[in-house]
C-alpha cells in the first residue's frame, strides 16, 4: 500500500464519495461507499505509478506531514 494523502468528500452533485491524491496529480476517483471509494482510489494510484513508470515521468515520494507544537 502507497503512503500518499488522499482526501475523501461526498459530492451530492456526483452522488458519491470523491477521492482526490494531491500528490498526483490529475489522480480522482469516486464511489458509491466510502469503502469502494477507498478500493478504488487504491487502483487509481497504483495506475498512476505504473503509467509514469511506462512514459519515464517522474514519481513523487508520499510527502510526511509533521505536527509542530510551539
């Protein structure tokens, strides 16, 4: 599993559940229950990787998001 963020939202003009990587761009999904919508974002980012892979495009490492307390 891909350690990318992926930001999830009900779109009540989709009817759906929305998933979104900012890290890859271009890389959306949806589903009809959070559940398929996590399945399928899943495969959207392994596809993503493997076409950068087959044009030669470069792959962005998952970003580490850090908490600083003051």
């Amino acid at each position: 599993m891909y350690k990318y963020e992926i930001i999830i939202y009900w779109s009540r003009e989709d009817d759906a559940f929305v998933t979104e990587v900012p890290e890859l761009p271009g890389c959306m999904v949806h589903g009809q229950t959070y559940e398929e919508a996590i399945k399928n974002v899943q495969e959207a980012i392994q596809l993503w990787i493997d076409t950068a892979k087959e044009f030669g495009d470069p792959i962005p490492e998952p970003k580490e998001k850090r908490l600083i307390f003051a």
